[in-house]
C-alpha cells in the first residue's frame, strides 16, 4: 500500500502544465497510429453497419464510428492549432 501511494505522488509530479514545443519522433510515430487506429475504426464501424439487420446493432456500430471520426477531428484539430510555422533558413 505504501509503495502504491509513493508511486501515485511521483505521477503526479510527473505532469506537465503545458505541451513540450519540440515533438520527437516516437511521439510522432504514436500520434500517426493514433490517427490510423481512429480512422480505421470509424470506417470499420461504417462499414459493417452496413450489414446489419438488427437496427439496435446497426446504430451501436454507427454511434462508435462517429465516435473514433470525432477523436480524429480532434487529434487533428489540437495538432493544427499548436502547430507552429518553421522558418526556413535564407537561401543566400
């Protein structure tokens, strides 16, 4: 129990109050799966509800598609508004 709070007060710590201004590669690389993950899952959904009979399954299937299409808009949107312009070097 003891190691349990230690811990817990370490992740806390831990937080940053703000977005770092550089994005490495890994983090890169796992904000892409990210939007794959999302995409792939709201045009699987889209699709098989597609097939269903059962309206109560096919609405499920389409309230989870909207759902991971809502999540890709957003990782979209907050990466769009945080981006900032590179300047790029003079060509002299």
């Amino acid at each position: 129990m003891q190691q349990n709070q230690t811990t817990g007060q370490q992740n806390q710590m831990n937080i940053m109050p703000q977005p770092p201004t550089m994005v490495s590669t890994k983090d890169q690389l796992y904000l892409t799966d990210m939007l794959s993950w999302n995409l792939l899952a709201a045009k699987k959904a889209h699709f098989y509800a597609g097939f269903c009979q059962n309206q109560e399954l096919k609405s499920s299937l389409e309230q989870a598609g909207q759902m991971h299409q809502r999540h890709y808009e957003k990782i979209l949107q907050h990466l769009n508004q945080n981006a900032q312009p590179q300047q790029q070097p003079p060509l002299n």
